[in-house]
C-alpha cells in the first residue's frame, strides 16, 4: 500500500463512524429523556459497567459525568461477581453497556439490579437482547456497519457509545447549570486548572497593594509607585472604595507641575476592575483588550481587595 491508500482507508473509517453517529443523532428520542430523568430523580451515583471494549467506553463514560457535577464510577463485571457488587445501592443509577447486549458477564450485576430495586439504564445495538429487554430505560444503538474490514474489532459502536455517553453527560451538565467555576473544583491541575483559576488565587493583598488617600502629595504617591513596583497606585476616598488610579500615562499628561498636584487632580476616576471570584482567564483578556498591565480587585461594596498583573496571570498558565 502506499500513502495515499493510508489516507483513504482513514477517510473511509472516519465518514463511516460519522455517518452512524448522526443516525444516533436521529434515532434519539423519548428513551433517551427518560434516561436523564431518570439520572437526575436518583439521590445516589451513575454505576457504569461494560466488558472489554464497552468497558473501556464506560471507563471514559464515569469519568465525563463525574467531572461534569453527576458523581459517577465504573464498576467492572466480573469484579462485580467477586464482591464489587456491593458498591451498587440503593438510590444509584446502573448504566449498563454492550454492543451485543447478551455478554455473559453482565448476567449478575443486570440480575442484581432487578433484585434490588436499582434503575437500569441499557445500552446495545439489539432491542431484543437480554439487556434492553431488563432495562427500566433501553437505549438502542442504530444499526451500523462497524469501521473494521471484517465487521468483527467494535469500531463503530464504540464510537456511537461513546457519543451517547457524552449526549448523557452534557444533558446531566446543562439540566443542573454547572458553570466554568463548579468545573474547575474537579480540575485543579495542570493548563486546565490554570485557565479556570480564580482572581482571588492570584491577586496581591495586603501591604504589597498599592494604595492612597484621595488628598495624598504626588510626590507621596510616586514613592508608593515606585515601592511598591506596579506602575500604578489604586485612590480610595473617605469610605475606603477605589475611587481612581494613577498610571504612568497619568503620569506623562500631567507632568507639568506635577509634584505640586495631588492625585485626585491626576488619577483616572472610575478605573477598569475585576472580582475576586471572576476567572483570571477573564482577566487577563480584560488587561489584553486594554492594553494594561494591572487591574485592581474590589469586592461588591467597590473596596480593593488585591491587585492582579499580566505577569501572575501568565507564571500561572493562564494564556
């Protein structure tokens, strides 16, 4: 073979897994609400379970739907015949996935859920099979060609599973309005927590703010500047509340006489500010869209609370 039949066989797997993901697209329908109902009405967890390549499916399955605000588990079945079935409960939600809906090894944790009362949710690509037909929810997979020349590797249905898994997920995620900030409480590491870091974790506070009263000497304000190295310095009237900021643009309007001024005779009245509980990626677009290099940080009642410089947001991964 040479590149060009690469790429064509490629091309081939690609338009034939989206073809049958758009039938599921289709295809979903009254079933498929019952199962988010059905989700979101249990007090307890989404157990998923599937062997071999449904289980790997299901892994990826739990894992999106714990990260998204639906707490979620994989439970493998044949762990679940030597004791793992104890992780199911009443009050959870079981979602079980296979292709052919008949795989031997899901026989005692389908059993265990009627047994006990627990919502079975099915997934398979057979509305006769054992699973769909014991389910209190069947989702049924289109009829589709699977990807692999010999119709045996799952490739196709994987990939619808997986798809659905997603639909489930993101129906769960919107249902319940879980904001950029809930998802950040589950993703804390690496350039994923970065962009979903809050303001307050990155601010200055305390004595590293730069700030003076409304009637403070220029030449006062210049030496707060200059200490406190941020090229500005925040102007807090009699109540505390940032009433402006001086910058060193501020600074070359009024040079004339300066030292002779006081900076409310210099400042920018009505400064730019953020929250501390904005995300920093809006932030740091603010200061970008702005061309600036600091934002002062104040609280519901206009007080500074910190300040933020370009230079935390990026040494965070904020970009």
């Amino acid at each position: 073979m040479n590149r060009d039949a690469y790429i064509a066989i490629g091309r081939r797997v690609l338009s034939r897994e989206a073809a049958a993901v758009a039938a599921l697209g289709d295809a979903l329908g009254d079933s498929f609400a019952a199962a988010v109902e059905l989700v979101l009405a249990a007090p307890g967890r989404v157990i998923v379970s599937g062997m071999g390549k449904s289980g790997h499916v299901g892994r990826k399955i739990a894992a999106t739907l714990a990260s998204t605000g639906t707490p979620a588990h994989f439970v493998h079945p044949a762990e679940a015949s030597h004791g793992d079935l104890g992780m199911l409960a009443r009050g959870d939600v079981c979602l079980v996935l296979s292709n052919s809906g008949e795989t031997p090894e899901l026989a005692d944790i389908i059993g265990y859920t009627r047994r006990f009362a627990i919502p079975l949710i099915g997934v398979a690509g057979r509305a006769d099979s054992t699973l769909l037909r014991q389910a209190d929810v069947a989702l049924l997979l289109p009829s589709a060609e699977e990807a692999c020349p010999m119709g045996l590797a799952p490739t196709t249905s994987t990939t619808m599973t997986l798809a659905l898994g997603d639909a489930l997920a993101v129906a769960l995620m919107e249902h319940r309005q879980f904001s950029p900030e809930n998802y950040r409480e589950f993703h804390p590491g690496g350039k994923l927590g970065a962009r979903l870091s809050k303001v307050a974790d990155l601010m200055h506070t305390g004595e590293e703010v730069p700030l003076v009263p409304l009637d403070t000497a220029m030449a006062d304000a210049l030496l707060t500047m200059s200490r406190k190295s941020f090229g500005v310095v925040g102007v807090t009237d009699a109540e505390g509340r940032l009433a402006g900021i001086v910058t060193d643009g501020d600074l070359r309007r009024h040079m004339e006489g300066l030292l002779e001024r006081r900076v409310d005779e210099v400042m920018t009245a009505s400064p730019l500010t953020i929250g501390p509980d904005d995300l920093a990626e809006k932030a740091l677009g603010m200061m970008n869209g702005r061309k600036i290099t600091c934002l002062f940080v104040v609280g519901a009642d206009a007080r500074p609370q910190g300040i933020l410089h370009i230079h935390d947001c990026l040494r965070a991964g904020v970009a």
